[in-house]
C-alpha cells in the first residue's frame, strides 16, 4: 500500500458511517447551528484523526460499532478549535474556503465550537468507557493547554526546540496519540500493543506539526488551504524559524527576530524571511524531524501482526511527511 487514498478506500465503509453520525449530531432547531455545523464538515477535511482510529483498532482486531462514534468525538473536538482559532487568529481562509467567522462573525463560530464541544462529550458518555473517556478529557485539556503555550511563545524569539515540542505536543500529537490508543483499547491490545500504538499516534502527530510548518513557507495557498505565511504574520514560531535563528550570523538573526515583531509584513519581507530560513536550511532540518518522527512512529508498529489495516498506518505514517495539504 504505496498511497493514502489506498488507506482512506480500506476504511471508507467505516468513514462512510462517520459522515452520517458526524450530520446527524449537528442537527438542531437552532438554524446557525447546522448551518455552520455543515459549512466547516463539508469544506475538505481530511478526518484524519478518524482515520488513524478506525485504522488502529480494526489492526488490533475490533470488529464492533463504537469507534464510529469515538470517532466522531475527535473530530468535534478537532473542529471546534478550528473554529475558535480561526477567530484568535483572525484567519481568512481554512481547508481552502472562507472560515466561517468571516462569514457569520467571531461570536457564532465560538459558540457553535463550544456546541461541537459538547456533542463531543455526549457521545463520549454514550460509550460507556471509563478508560476512553479518561484519554480523552486528558487530551483536550492538552489541547486547550497547548493553545495557550502557543499564545504564549508569540513573537518569543528566544523560544527553544523543546519548548516548541511541548507546544506540538500538546496541540497537535494530543489528539492524534489519542486515536491510536483508543483503537487499541477497544481492540483489546495486551499492554505492550496498547502502548506501541498510543506511541504511534504521538510520533504521527509530531511529524504531521513538523512537516505542516514546512508547508507554511513552501506550499501554495490552493494546495495548503490556508494563508501562506501565515505563521510567520501572526508571530508564531515554528521549527524552521527556530533552527534558522540559532543558526544564523548576528545581522540575519536580527533581521529574523525584527520579522517576529512586526504584525504588518508585506509580500516581500515575508520572502526575505523565507530566503534566509532557507539559507541556514531551516527548512531541510524541520523536514528532517518529521521524516525521523514517521520513522518512530512505523518502528511502534513491529508490535502489531502484519495486516492490511497495519499496512495502512505505515502509510499514513509516510503520508503525514509527503503531503502537500
């Protein structure tokens, strides 16, 4: 298995079932509701995090129903802080189409988040796990958390790679550590496969962050589905920010850490800024992380039997450092 679309068509049965449970809880008499509810799940997302759940627990042989649902919850929890990012942000675009506070304001898109929120943690109580429900509330609040670290490091020029990886960590990984290690709970993974696998998510997540703040600078607006650059105008710093501006001479650090500080970048400064992480191969070290992070996450999978299931998560290990979007 060479390509994701090969991964998403051995799952597509069970995606097929999320789509349907993902619509049927956005219904509501409160028309704002499902109407943003349907703008945001219909506009391109890749239901990643479905993907790797679905997949980790029929590897670890699940034959039941409930990882719809569990599947579900991660992708309520996924878009709602898309859509309360997206108004902390301010950004324009997302997954290549308007964001939906630029349509119906910032107030709808966060209280239509914390609905998302909510539907979330219903269909939790729903499967009656205490050990899912345990993984889960301590993901979001890692997510949540890592929202903050993030605000907190703008414009911080003096931000390390570890505190970095604390951000991606928490952030990014949280939630995807999350879905592989409920798939293996609800396969029932002895304790050595339960935690190859909840090891697997964390080094996808890490990769999937790492390989996304390459494609900031490098991508296009059409492929990435957002703001190129945007990182970068928001004061937010990444890892090939990070490696250039310890790699660089005195004069070009400067001219990195003024770029931080300036909340009104045109075009070309933000070429600049590229063209010099460039030169101290910003870029090529990020890359080089996310490729080491996909390789930790496909050595987790030796302790899992060989299947078409765990062929799919060593492509979706490769995909999350090959992707253009």
């Amino acid at each position: 298995m060479t390509n994701i679309e090969a991964a998403y068509e051995l799952a597509a049965e069970d995606l097929q079932a999320v789509e349907h449970e993902l619509k049927k809880n956005i219904e509501s008499s409160v028309e704002l509701i499902p109407t943003i509810g349907s703008h945001i799940l219909a506009s391109g997302g890749k239901r990643f995090r479905p993907l790797i759940l679905i997949l980790s627990a029929r590897a670890c042989g699940y034959k039941g129903k409930v990882h719809i649902s569990l599947s579900c919850v991660l992708e309520f929890i996924h878009t709602a802080t898309l859509l309360h990012d997206d108004v902390v942000d301010n950004a324009a675009i997302r997954r290549g189409n308007s964001s939906a506070h630029t349509i119906w304001g910032n107030q709808a898109s966060i209280l239509v988040g914390d609905f998302f929120f909510s539907q979330a943690f219903s269909l939790i109580a729903r499967a009656d796990n205490w050990r899912v429900l345990t993984i889960l509330t301590e993901a979001s609040s890692k997510l949540a958390q890592g929202e903050i670290l993030d605000l907190v490091k703008e414009m911080d020029a003096e931000c390390t790679e570890e505190e970095y990886l604390s951000i991606v960590n928490y952030k990014t990984a949280s939630l995807i550590e999350a879905a592989s290690h409920i798939g293996a709970i609800l396969g029932g993974a002895d304790g050595g496969k339960e935690e190859a696998m909840r090891n697997y998510g964390y080094n996808v997540g890490i990769a999937y962050q790492y390989m996304d703040d390459t494609l900031d600078y490098v991508s296009t607006e059409e492929e990435f589905g957002k703001t190129i650059g945007k990182d970068l105008r928001d004061g937010k710093i990444t890892l090939p920010l990070i490696y250039a501006l310890r790699s660089s001479s005195p004069e070009d650090r400067d001219s990195l850490v003024a770029a931080i500080e300036d909340d009104s970048l045109t075009e070309k400064e933000v070429a600049r800024v590229v063209a010099l992480i460039t030169k101290y191969q910003g870029l090529e070290y990020a890359g080089e992380k996310a490729r080491y992070y996909a390789r930790e996450a496909k050595a987790c999978l030796r302790a899992i039997p060989d299947s078409p299931w765990k062929e799919a998560l060593l492509t979706v290990a490769d995909y999350a450092v090959r992707r253009r979007s």
